[in-house]
C-alpha cells in the first residue's frame, strides 16, 4: 500500500476500527481518489482528494447544504482539511452511466429531471458564485486553447479567430438571457447513482453554481456518452415544463423556445468540455476521456449548424477540425 494510503486507512480506521481493507474505485477527471471500506455496521468512501488542486471546503459545505434542502447528496462523515481525507456516505456502485439502458431510460431520466427541478427549487444562496459574461467566455476559450491549439496544434489564422470569437459572443449572450437557477453544473450520468431503494443520489457537486436554468438539462438529456433522438428529447423537455409548473418553477410553455435555450447551453458547456478533457490529457496525464470528443465535437457541428449567426463557425469546425480530431483519435478506441 502506498504511503498516502496507508495514512488515509489508518485516519479511517482511528474513527471506525473494524474496517476492512481499501478497495480502489473507478477513475475520476479529478485528482480525487475514491475507495470503498466496509465494517460490521455500514460501507463507505474514503477520499484522498489534494487541497491543492480540488474545492474541499466547496464540496464539504455544499453538501450540508445541499442535504438541508433536500438534495440527495452524500453525507460528508469524517474530513481532515490538512490532508485531504474524507470519509463519505457510500451511494453504492450503479452509476447511471453503466446502468441506463432502453427499457429504464425513461425512468431515470425523470427521476434526474426531478433531482434538476429540487435543486432550482432551492432559495438563493449569496455564498453560491452566479456564471456571468466573462466566467462563461473563459470557460469556453479553454476550447482554443487547450482543444485547438495544445491538443490538436492547429494554427488559427485571423479571420479564423473572429469567427471563434463571434460564435463566443452570440453563443454567451444567448446562454446568460436565460432565467437564472441553481446548478450542478455538471449534471451527466456519470455523476448519478441509482441507490439500493431506487432513489437517486448525485456526486461531484463543488461546482455548484447559479447559472441558466438548461445547464443542468442538456447535462442529462444531451450527455455525450448516451445520445438519444429529438423525439425523446422533446419528451424529456415536455415532462420537465409540466413538473417544474408543479414546483412553481416559472419557465416557458413553448417547447420550440425551451429547445432553442438548450441548444445554446450545449453549446456552452460542449465548447468547455472539449477545452477541459484537453486539459485532462495534457495536463494532468489523464486520456480515459479522450473518445469523448469525438461526440462533443459533433455535439457543437450540428448544433451550430442550426443558426445562421454559427453556420460560419459550423463550417469551421466541420472542414477544418473534425479531420484533424479523427487523426488523433485514430488509434483510440471509441
């Protein structure tokens, strides 16, 4: 056992002393590490996440308030700040990601989408940071900068450059016209768990934000790993207008507009996820997420596409990057 984990075993055990011997659990896009732990009594999770790199206050305090008000996030049992031990709630091992299938998806989604509609339920939080015009802009520009230019090492000459630009602006000023709620941020099924009892629970929450109220919609319905048809979505779409009017949750009836919101904050979040897993892979050694750009990629084309103001930008990306992309994911295996 490796130093770190050893001293991690051994701060869980002063607490919990029966524990039995650490099993690693699956490979996150963060620094953390997860472990599962079991007693006589109840399993947990052990977390060795770097207080150097990760929000541990973020995620410590966002999980007592998000508890509070009735968001089924897991109990933070036991931290150590200095080191970046936790011991954690144990949700258990079916993420939605692995366990969605075609005869299930419609009642998972929905049990997410009311998971969605809690959280934008909830009263405002002054501590909670709200995205505005240039956090949206910087999440997006690590697209050019960690997608285009580090990753795939495309020269961008000027004209190409205002095109990217301009499909920055109409894409953010579009994003942040939406009514403003509270967000995961982050909402996809790889951060879902399906419960023993049938319920949902929902990890990786220290990017709680307030930001437009699809960010955590099109997180779910247009996840890159589960891709499903304009007629599902509208479906999806449809059940969330009814039980968000239940909530008292004030959105539009027009599911053309309500679509139209979800494009843009695809777009959004699909210009920063191609940025970030860039990141991941160059920076931090980590290319487990590699295949998911192709899908991104396509995600921003066709989406684009649909917009006169982004048909320039669609093309761009289209003739100029996909071929580039499917050189380098040539020897990676979908």
């Amino acid at each position: 056992m490796l130093e770190l984990e050893d001293n991690l075993f051994k701060w869980a055990k002063s607490m919990v002393a029966d524990l039995g011997p650490m099993e690693l659990l699956r490979e996150q896009a963060s620094s953390r590490k997860y472990y599962r732990v079991t007693s006589k009594e109840k399993s947990f999770i052990l977390a060795y996440s770097d207080p150097q790199k990760e929000l541990n206050n973020e995620f410590i305090k966002y999980s007592g308030f998000l508890i509070k008000n009735n968001i089924s996030v897991p109990k933070i049992e036991a931290f150590d700040f200095e080191n970046g031990f936790m011991m954690i709630e144990d949700f258990g091992d079916k993420v939605f990601l692995d366990a969605v299938n075609s005869s299930n998806r419609k009642s998972l989604y929905l049990l997410a989408i009311d998971q969605i509609i809690k959280l934008q339920s909830v009263e405002a939080n002054e501590a909670i940071n709200e995205l505005n015009e240039v956090s949206v802009k910087e999440q997006m520009k690590l697209f050019e900068e960690w997608f285009l230019l580090d990753y795939l090492k495309l020269e961008i000459h000027s004209l190409e450059k205002d095109v990217i630009n301009d499909a920055y602006i109409f894409i953010s000023n579009k994003f942040l016209d939406q009514k403003m709620t509270l967000c995961h941020f982050d909402f996809e099924l790889r951060n879902l768990m399906l419960r023993e009892d049938g319920t949902i629970g929902v990890l990786d929450f220290q990017d709680l934000t307030y930001g437009p109220f699809t960010l955590d919609l099109v997180s779910l319905i247009k996840d890159i790993d589960n891709p499903i048809s304009d007629k599902e979505i509208d479906y999806y779409l449809e059940a969330y207008i009814s039980l968000s009017n239940e909530a008292g949750i004030t959105v539009t009836e027009d599911l053309i507009s309500l679509n139209k919101d979800l494009d843009f904050a695809g777009l959004q979040r699909q210009l920063r996820i191609l940025g970030t897993l860039a990141r991941l892979h160059i920076r931090d050694g980590k290319s487990f997420r590699l295949p998911d750009l192709k899908q991104t990629l396509i995600y921003v084309i066709e989406t684009s596409n649909k917009y006169d103001e982004l048909k320039e930008f669609s093309q761009l990306l289209k003739s100029k990057v996909q071929p580039v992309l499917e050189e380098h994911l040539g020897g990676i295996n979908d």
